[in-house]
C-alpha cells in the first residue's frame, strides 16, 4: 500500500543542529518521527500490520531559494522514518531512498511518499 505525507515544515538540516546539545537533538528527532508516525496512520498506514517501506520519494519545497545542501537534510528525516518504523533501515542496501529539492514554491513543506 502506498501512502503520501505532507508535513507543512522542512526538518533541519544537520548544520542547524551542529552544536546543540544531544537531548535538544534527539528531542527534534523525536518530534519529527512522531508526526509522520501519526500522519502515516491517517493515511491508512497500521503498525500492526508490520508493514515497513522499502522505497522512500521525499521532496522537500521551501518558498526562497536559498542554495541547500541536499545530504544535510536526509539525516534527520532518514533516522525519523526509522523511528516511526516506518522503514527497515536507514541504509542505501535496504532502502530505495531519493530526495529532492524544489525552491521558490510558495511554501515550506516535507513530502514523503512510501510504497
């Protein structure tokens, strides 16, 4: 089953969290699995059907267009999507992962589609 989510927010990239102290950053985490924990079972997905993803389409869209640095991002919302158990693992041998970066959209949003 394939599911789409949209958050309306970005996930910082590494380089904001460069610097802060390890409960403000696993706090950030934590936030961030939860909420696509919960969007992912309001688009249809049950945790206890043990289905976790294989494939991973992210695109990210912010409204400026600022030159981003495309790894910084992956980190947060990789180790996220693991924590949601949404996926296997987080590694390139288990995962079918691509992310994208669209700029000068309008908005500031995080889409995730798993199958």
């Amino acid at each position: 089953m394939k599911i789409t989510i949209i958050i309306f927010d970005t996930p910082p990239s590494l380089n904001e969290l460069i610097g802060k102290p390890y409960g403000e950053v696993a706090g950030i985490k934590k936030r961030w699995a939860d909420q696509l924990y919960v969007l992912a079972y309001n688009a249809g997905w049950r945790p206890a059907e043990k289905t976790k993803y294989k494939n991973c389409k992210v695109t990210m869209r912010f409204p400026d267009n600022r030159r981003r640095d495309i790894d910084n991002f992956s980190k947060v919302l990789l180790d996220a999507l693991f924590r949601a158990d949404l996926i296997w693992d987080d590694s390139v041998q288990k995962l079918n992962y691509s992310l994208a970066i669209e700029v000068k959209t309008g908005v500031r949003e995080t889409e995730v589609q798993l199958w």
